[in-house]
C-alpha cells in the first residue's frame, strides 16, 4: 500500500503542469526611456527626458503580484533638445545632478489591478525619498532577433517637485510633473 501511494504521488506531482518561475530582466537603456512634461507659465506642456534608465525587473506572470523593480536614472542624462536649458535643469535651481547623480525607484509591493499591477515604491530625487505608487502595464513579450527573449512595461505617474525639495521658479514651471516610463527589458 505505500509503495502505491508514493506511485501515486509520483504522477500527481508529474501530472500537475510546472508553473514559471519569476524571471530575471536587465533594463535595456537603449530601448527604455523616463519622459516628463510640467505646465512652462501656465499655458503649455514643456517635455523632456532622460536617456539612462538602467535597472532590473523581476516578473513571473503567474504571480505578477511577486514582482519588483529597481529602476536607475542617471539625472545628468536629462535632454530638453535645448543645450542652455539642460544646463540649467542640472543646476542647483533644478536637478543638481553634481550633488545627485541619480533618480532612484525601489519597489516595495505589489498588487494586482485588473491588467495593471500597481506598484508602490520608494523614489529618491533630489536627494528626498518619498513613497509613491504607480500603475504599470505589461506590454509585450517575445524572442529577439539574437536569440534573447524581451518583455516591456509602461507607467504613467505623477508627482509634485516641491515633495522633492524642488522650489525653484514655482508659479511659472508648475509643481505637477507627469512621468512616463516605457522600460524594455533583456532576460538574463
């Protein structure tokens, strides 16, 4: 009788489909970008970005909820398409990107919402941590031309400068900054 139970547990447990494991992916910096907007004098949208999003993004897709991110953004990589306004963005008045180098988002949970996950997390700019939470939205997944396989992730969040210690010219650059991330990542 027990060498018949332990057959039987034998193939349940080949029976039961193996489910994926939560997967390792590096931030491809060529392929993922952090863009912002603020209101320039109450009456348009100014953008810019950031061309060094780096980081790793952990994801099983059958426990989504398991997920974490670790996202750098070197903040001298800021680009406005004007060389005498980046300057000034990486000043003290602004980003102070001398003083610190980089933006920084940690996750610390996450739970699923409907085709979202929204993820809370510690963002460190300016030299200030504060948590805030996003929703993120699964994108897209499949083999590369090189024999890798890709997976990409989109947010959108918003956050007020000043939470950041970012006072400078408030009333004429708005305190509401919206950030997109679009984040492709390279399976390890």
């Amino acid at each position: 009788m027990l060498r018949s139970l332990r057959h039987f547990a034998l193939l349940a447990a080949l029976a039961v489909p193996t489910l994926a494991s939560a997967e390792t992916y590096g931030v491809d910096t060529s392929h993922s970008k952090a863009t912002f907007r603020v209101k320039h004098f109450g009456v348009s949208w100014f953008w810019g970005q950031f061309h060094d999003l780096s980081g790793t993004v952990v994801f099983d897709a059958n426990n989504p909820t398991a997920a974490s991110l670790d996202l750098t953004i070197k903040a001298d990589s800021l680009f406005t398409a004007d060389k005498k306004r980046d300057d000034h963005l990486k000043s003290p008045d602004f980003f102070n990107t001398k003083q610190f180098p980089t933006v920084t988002f940690k996750s610390k949970s996450v739970a699923k919402n409907g085709a979202k996950l929204t993820v809370t997390g510690d963002l460190t700019l300016h030299g200030v941590t504060k948590s805030i939470t996003a929703d993120f939205e699964f994108s897209g997944e499949g083999k590369d031309p090189f024999g890798g396989y890709r997976a990409g992730w989109e947010s959108k969040l918003s956050i007020k400068r000043a939470d950041f210690g970012m006072n400078f010219m408030q009333g004429g650059i708005g305190d509401d900054i919206t950030i997109y991330l679009a984040i492709e990542g390279a399976k390890k």
